[in-house]
C-alpha cells in the first residue's frame, strides 16, 4: 500500500519530467480538480447547521415546505 506521501511524491517525479509545453494544459487540469474540491468545501461548510435547532421549529418549517408546496402544485394545475 502506497501512502499519501509517496504517491505526492510519485506525482511530483512525474510533473519533473512533463514538457514546457504542456505545462498549462497541466496546470488548467490540476486548477479544475482544485475547483472541484472547493466546492465541496463550501457545500459541507453548512454540514451541521441546523443540528441545534428545537425539534418544534424545524417541524414548523417542514410543515410550512410541505403546505407551500401542495399549494403551488395547485396552482400550476388550474
């Protein structure tokens, strides 16, 4: 088994030996992996947000979110 290390390792040894010419297709490649992980980061940054709110709360609202909807979908088909 391969550990982070190496493998970063492994990766660096590989970039090395990478023409001057396709350094920018590599960094356009390495600059939308990044992207990706951002994203994530900004989504699980709300992990957890509502982990204290009271239980009557958070039951108004999903009683709000339902009726809002059933009201909307009656809308739409008049």
């Amino acid at each position: 088994m391969i550990t982070d290390t190496q493998r970063k390792n492994q990766i660096l040894r590989k970039i090395n030996r990478i023409p001057v010419d396709k350094l920018k297709e590599l960094d356009d490649f390495v600059s939308s992996l990044e992207q990706g992980v951002i994203h994530t980061s900004k989504t699980l940054s709300f992990a957890g947000a509502w982990q204290d709110i009271d239980d009557a709360v958070f039951n108004g609202f999903t009683n709000d979110l339902i009726n809002n909807r059933q009201r909307n979908r009656r809308r739409i088909d008049e």
